[in-house]
C-alpha cells in the first residue's frame, strides 16, 4: 500500500487525519512543519503529501516548490471523505502512470485472447491492460462507444483472473426498468411486493466468488447509484424485503458509452461512485481508429459465418475490402459484423464482391428540427474531414480537383489538409 505524508502544525488536525487515513489501509507518516517533512521525505519512499499552506518556518507553498510537484487541493474546514476521496484519486494517478511506463514495454509482446481480433497497435495496449489489471481484484471502468466489444474484454478479465472457475454474471443496467433494477441486483424476499410469492437470489448472489459484469453503468439512476456505492465500500447489502445483511466477494467489472466525467459535471453521476469504479480505466477505441484490423475482423466474422451456415465463402475481393476500410463505422464491430453477415448471405459466388456489401451511407432520420444530418457518432469536425479524405480518393490524390469537388479554393484546402495532418507537398499532383 501507499505511504502518505501529513504535514500539519495542528496537533489534534493531525492525528485526526492519521487515524481516518490508516483506516485505508495506507501507511501514515506525519511532520509538525515543513523541514521535518523533507528530512522524511529523504528517508522513506512517500508516494503522497498533504500539506497545510499556513505552516511555522518554511510555509506550506515553499514546501511545495522544494518537492516540485502540486496536484490538487482543498479548502479548509473539509470533510474526512472529501480528503480520503482525493487521495484515492492521486494515488490511483501515480499509478497508473507507473503502470503506463510498463505497459509500453510489454507492447513489444502480442497478447491473444479467444473472440478478441486485436492485431493494431491501440488493441495491443488494450490486451496488455487487460494482462496485467485480469489477475488483481480491482474494480475495472471499461469506456467506449457502442459496438467496440466491451463485453468481450469483460469476459476476458474474467476468465484471465483468479476467478475463473467462479461465475461471470452480467446485467444490462438499460435493459432493466428503473422501478425492477434493484431486486435484479439485490434480489428479493417473499411478500416483499405483489407477486413476490417465493425469495429470489440477485445478480451480487448469482456473482459470489465470481465477477459481475455491469453494462451501461452511466445509465443507472442515482438512488441506485447510493446502493451501489455502498456495496462497494462495504460488501455486504440487504434484499429488497428483508433485513438480513448478506456478505458477497464479487469483483466488480463496469462498462460504459457515456461520458462519465461530463456527467460528474452534470450532477447526474455521483463523483464518490465515479471514483470507487474507476480504479482501472480501460478505453477500447472506436474502429475508425484501428481500421488495420478490418482484414482479420471480416475473416474472424467469416470463420463463425462458415460454421453456422454452411456456406463456404473465402473471403471478399480486394475492391470490396477497400470499400469497407473506408466507412466510418458508426456502429463499430457489431456494424462490422452485421454487414459482412449480410454479403456473405446474398454473395452469388464463393468471394464478397462490393456490389454484395451495402453500407448505411445516410444520416439517421430523427424527429425535430435540425437532427439527422450527420452519421450516428460523428462530430462535424469528423465529417469535414472525411469528406477531404474522399475527396482526394475520387480526384486520385490531385488536389486542384478535390478543392474543386468540395467547392473550395486550393488555398482553404491547403489550410484542412494541414489541420488533418496531410503533407501539401509541392511536387505532387495539381
């Protein structure tokens, strides 16, 4: 665990914190001024400081500049939560950022995992986060967009982990209505509303000794999300009707589309439970940023398409595969998967030709003024760019005639083209 250094001139304030910080589990190291605190921070190997401002000889800002290094503070009268919750957030950032340096020389290795096509580089650090956090018994916040294949990175830290044996309990937070969602976590007792005619176990019981999968964690409402917190903290809760504590070992796995830290700002999410989930984030990027995987995505998606059906397709032509190298995907893999399910079944012949792949090309209509006018997923910045990029495609790389297909001089092409990082070389085609 952690060494924490308190550096706080008030006695009372500063066994206060020692006491309420040990009870973490991190180990407390205290000064009465600043010298102290560099005379043990020569010492011992402290990962973290607080430090009061208003101190005796060599202020608290003084203290800071000797140590080279301030990352948060807070107000003075605060409450013990407040702080313990800061720390815990400094802690889990020096971390990370530790873990971050070993990461990168682990990606020299190739991690392969059942059902997870990950040849690129970003899905690379994805497995090796994956490696690394699977074993441990730390609470996992797995963030992207729809479709990217969080369940499959679920499933993989659960059968990496210790737990392996035990069961992998998954719950979509959005599929269950608000008013049932809490007897599916917590289960029920009889009596405990209308057609509760028998006890029913939840989704933490079904989970013990085990891992419990919470999709679309951003979703869950916030009295829900008060329960939730304190099954956390405490391991323990009670069933819907009952009264009885029930104690639970559950390791805790969430995954979310949402923007998590908008929704702090929001109020719509609790900032304690953002925390407590947080400990290890793992981002899975959208396909339109590791489109090399496409090649072995579509033969993976073929391979599953073969076996259930019968059908034997190779593969898809050259032209083809162009063509799906240069969609957006909107809707990620699962879009992927959809679209190639459907080529194979109407391919006339045992190769996907690009006349059998028919893409989404058209905004998603909405009701109201002003929606539907960009792709499911895309920012106009996104767009803008897009349509640079095909135009250069359709001109083959001449940029006098893309300026012309999109309407613009060369010179406001020049400027996007430098925005998106495309060379503006002067020898190239005009």
């Amino acid at each position: 665990m952690a060494n924490v250094l308190i550096v706080e001139d008030e006695p009372k304030m500063r066994r206060l914190l020692e006491l309420n910080l040990s009870e973490e589990g991190w180990t407390i190291l205290s000064a009465g001024d600043a010298e102290t605190g560099l005379k043990i921070m020569g010492r011992e190997g402290i990962d973290l400081v607080l430090c009061d401002i208003k101190l005796p000889g060599m202020d608290g800002m003084e203290f800071l500049q000797a140590v080279r290094h301030a990352s948060d503070y807070v107000l003075k009268p605060f409450s013990l939560d407040e702080i313990k919750l800061i720390v815990r957030k400094e802690l889990d950032v020096r971390r990370l950022r530790a873990e971050n340096v070993l990461l990168r020389e682990e990606l020299r290795h190739r991690y392969e995992y059942p059902n997870i096509v990950a040849c690129s580089a970003k899905m690379q650090e994805v497995l090796a986060t994956v490696e690394r956090a699977a074993p441990t018994n730390s609470t996992i916040l797995i963030g992207g967009e729809s479709g990217v294949g969080k369940d499959l990175i679920a499933r993989a830290i659960h059968q990496r982990s210790r737990r392996a044996s035990g069961p992998f309990v998954k719950i979509n937070c959005t599929a269950i209505p608000e008013n049932l969602l809490e007897s599916e976590l917590f289960g029920y007792e009889k009596g405990a509303f209308t057609g509760a005619t028998s006890s029913k176990p939840g989704k933490f019981e079904l989970a013990d000794k085990g891992s419990l999968f919470l999709d679309e964690i951003g979703d869950v409402p916030q009295p829900m999300q008060a329960k939730l917190l304190r099954v956390l903290q405490e391991r323990e809760f009670e069933r819907l009707g009952g009264t009885r504590t029930i104690k639970v070992d559950v390791r805790l796995i969430a995954a979310t589309n949402r923007d998590l830290r908008a929704a702090l700002e929001e109020g719509t999410f609790r900032e304690d439970l953002y925390y407590r989930l947080n400990v290890v984030p793992i981002n899975l990027p959208p396909l339109r940023e590791h489109k090399e995987d496409i090649p072995d995505l579509i033969e993976h998606i073929l391979s599953k398409y073969r076996k259930e059906s019968g059908k034997e397709i190779r593969g898809v032509t050259p032209q083809a595969l162009q063509l799906l190298k240069n969609f957006y995907w909107p809707g990620n893999v699962r879009e992927l998967e959809n679209i190639v399910e459907r080529a194979a079944t109407f391919a006339g012949g045992p190769w996907i030709e690009a006349g059998d792949i028919h893409l989404d090309t058209e905004p998603p209509r909405a009701n109201g003024v002003g929606s539907g006018f960009l792709p499911h997923g895309m920012t106009i910045d996104q767009w803008e760019d897009e349509m640079i990029r095909e135009a250069l495609r359709r001109s083959d790389g001449n940029k006098s005639q893309a300026a012309r297909l999109l309407g613009l001089s060369r010179n406001a092409l020049r400027y996007r083209l430098s925005k998106i990082g495309v060379a503006d070389e002067p020898n190239e085609k005009e």
